[in-house]
C-alpha cells in the first residue's frame, strides 16, 4: 500500500515524503509531535472559536515551517510521519496555498 505525504506550498514547490520504509508513528505521538510544533512555531488557531482540529495544525505547522524546514530532512521526515498518524491516512496531499488537506 501507498504511503506518502506531500505539501504544496505553490503552484511550482511542492515536498515529496515517501513513508513506505518509514516506521509508523502513533496516533498519540503524531498528535503530541503537531502539538509541540504548532506552539514552537507559534502558529495560530484557523477558526474563530479557537478549536483547533488535527487538519488545522497539519496545515498551519506546514505553512509556518515553509520551505525551511520541510527541506529540513529531519524534520520534515517527522512532520510526514506525524500528519500521517494524526489524520489516519495512508496518502496525505496538503495544498498551503488553498489551507487544504485531500487523502
């Protein structure tokens, strides 16, 4: 089975993560992964009321890392394999651009 994440920062840069040889992680620990970014990085919640679901960190982790650090191999690695366990999904696509997530 596929396992991938890719992100989409523009029509022309988009960042590839190939997870098929990758260890999975768990729910709990890609949860806890976003969660620690999205502070670190200082993101800000995309909904009025404040609720912040998994997609919305997803997104907001990805456009507030940029092109820095998901060319960071580290991290990036991290980030893929955390997206990947917090929304359930073999294939994850994120489009910054739009702030969509499509599996």
């Amino acid at each position: 089975m596929r396992s991938e994440v890719s992100v989409s920062l523009s029509q022309n840069e988009e960042f590839k993560f190939d997870l098929e040889d990758q260890a999975p992680m768990s729910n709990e620990e890609g949860r806890r992964w976003l969660e620690d970014q999205f502070v670190s990085l200082e993101c800000e919640p995309l909904r009025a009321s404040g609720k912040v679901l998994a997609a919305d960190k997803v997104l907001t982790v990805a456009q507030a890392g940029g092109r820095r650090l998901l060319a960071d191999p580290e991290w990036s690695l991290h980030f893929a394999r955390a997206a990947k366990a917090a929304l359930g999904k073999p294939v994850v696509r994120v489009d910054v651009a739009s702030m969509s997530i499509s599996y």
